[in-house]
C-alpha cells in the first residue's frame, strides 16, 4: 500500500500499485504499423512523463490510472479513425429498452453515432443524446436523430435542466472519464426525481480479467478505471444514485469452453507450431479438451461472464 493521488470513485488515497504502461507501446498498439499516428496519440496524450502506473483502491477497489490524465476529443478522433470501435450490436442495447416504456424519457450520454438513439426510436420511446464528439453529433442528426453536442466534464448547457428525463443511460463512458462523478451530476441536473439511470461498464468478469490477459483497449488511456461492485456503489452513493441492482452480460456456454479450452497449456502450446492455422486440426484439438473445460467452466461457476457489466440506479 502507499499514498497516492485520491481515489476518483471513494476519495480515498491508500492505494496498492499494479502494472505500468508505457505510452509508446500503447499507441503502437492503437496504430499498427503507423509511427506517424503513435507519435502524434502520445503527443495528445498531454502527460508528463511516458508512462502510466495502475493503482488499486484499497478502500473500494477500483483501478485507476496516474496520471489521471484523459486524452481529449482530437485523440479519439484518430484512434477510432483508426480502429473501429462503435459497435452496433451490444447487450445493453437490447437490454435496456426492455425494461423502459413509451412513458419514458430518455437522455443518453455519450450516445455516439446513435445506435441506442434508433433503437429506442423504433421502439417509440422518446429519446435525446449527447457526446463531446463532433463527428458523432453530426452523424445522429444526419440520421434525424435528437442530439446536442455537449462535454460531459465540461458545463452543462441550459437544455438539460429544461428537458428533464425519466431515464439517463450512459452506455461505456465512465471508464473514459477523468472526472467520473461529473457524468453522476450531469444526471442528476437531466433527470426527473425518481429517475433511473443506467450505467454500462467493461465488466470485471470478462476473460480477459479473468485470464490476467493484457488488452490495451482496456488500459489507459482509452480506459482510465476498471470498476468493482463496491467503486460503483460508492460513486453512486456520493453523487445522489442508489445502487438498485448490478447485472452482468450473460455468456453462452460455448462461448465459456471456448475461452477456457483455449487458455490450457495444451492448446497454447498447440497455437505455438506451424499447424495452428489448419482449422481442422484446430477444432479437433479444441473439441478434445472440451469435457475437460466443461469441469473446470462448473467449478469456476458465475466468476466469468461477458464483456460488459451494468448498474441500475435509482435517483435518491
Ligand atoms: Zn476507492
């Protein structure tokens, strides 16, 4: 343990240091085989020194970055130019309007190029959104959709207070943010009393979690926090949000094999010879270790499940 800078979730500052992560590598990773574009990331970064290190809360357990620097809209500008990371299927999304009605009303922020905006669209369910991104903003208006351009760090424009929601959602956007509580206030100031707000996050349970795997989408800086069930309820807690209920995205069961057969020795060491691209081979060994997995899948029981996890608050 030692002293850090304090935690963005609860405040405190005991805190147990983890890995570092060089910047340099970082943005290699973000732009294979263009320097040019790592350079130029590194320098958007606007952190002092080159690297980052991870520390874990000892009080509520989430992970964060320090610097807890985040890097601004030219710098996702050209990662997503590069790599394309606006999914338009996710769990979310198919979860959330199930559990709204045509009575709602939804404010959605970081709505990004609009996929949840049409969705609830066609559900006939009144929905607004807002993201710090130009290019994002324009696209959903093109689409016909409700949506303003707005920082949420930044100052809230008069039209929140005016348009009070029965719902806010913010679909992975906390993990992003360098000041993690404005996206509670912001919700707060958009929100109707006896609100919900819906908050999507990369779950702690994903096999990349689960596996201690390096994916350097979910280190800083594209991702500053990695969230616990306690960093969640406390941010909540001091930003006027009750934690009403966690929910994890479900896995399927070939999924889970998948993930567990190839992570044995036997498989890694098969992935290491030339015969790893025969997919027939590949299957064949996969298969073989599959009764095994199914085991081992029982006796890990519920501690792996999909990529995202979500809260569900309710306005205090
Ligand atoms: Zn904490």
């Amino acid at each position: 343990m030692s002293n850090a800078a304090s935690c963005p979730a609860c405040g405190t500052s005991v805190a147990t240091p983890l890995e570092h992560i060089g910047l340099d590598e970082q943005h290699r990773s973000y732009s294979p085989g263009n320097p040019a574009v790592a350079d130029e990331l590194t320098r958007l970064a606007n952190v002092p020194g080159d690297q980052y290190q991870m520390l874990r809360c000892g009080q509520c357990g989430l992970e964060y970055c320090e610097p807890f620097v985040a890097p601004g809209e030219q710098s996702y500008q050209l990662v997503y130019k590069t790599l394309s990371l606006y999914p338009g299927e996710r769990w979310e999304f198919k979860f959330v309007p199930g559990q709204l009605s045509k009575q709602d009303t939804i404010g959605e922020i970081g709505c990004g190029s609009g996929e949840f905006l049409k969705i609830c669209r066609s559900a006939g369910i009144p929905a607004m959104g807002v993201d710090f991104s130009k290019d994002a903003i324009d696209s959903c208006i093109a689409s016909g959709l409700d949506a303003k351009l707005m920082d949420v760090s930044g100052e809230s424009s008069a039209f929140v207070a005016a348009n009070r929601r029965t719902a806010i959602v913010a679909f992975q956007v906390l993990e992003h943010l360098a000041n993690p509580t404005s996206l509670f206030a912001l919700a707060s100031e958009w929100s109707a009393p006896g609100a919900s707000l819906w908050v999507a996050i990369p779950s702690n349970r994903r096999p990349s979690r689960i596996f201690h795997e390096r994916d350097f989408l979910d280190q800083p800086p594209h991702h500053m926090t990695r969230w616990t069930e306690d960093s969640l309820k406390i941010v909540g807690e001091r930003n006027g949000w009750k934690l009403a209920r966690l929910l994890y995205e479900p896995m399927t069961l070939m999924t889970r094999l998948w993930w567990i057969a190839t992570r044995t020795r036997t498989y890694k060491a098969f992935a290491a010879t030339r015969f790893h691209k025969a997919r027939s081979l590949e299957m064949a060994l996969r298969t073989m270790i599959y009764p095994w997995a199914l085991l081992r899948s029982l006796t890990m029981g519920e501690s792996m499940s999909g990529q995202t996890m979500m809260v569900q608050y309710a306005k205090a």
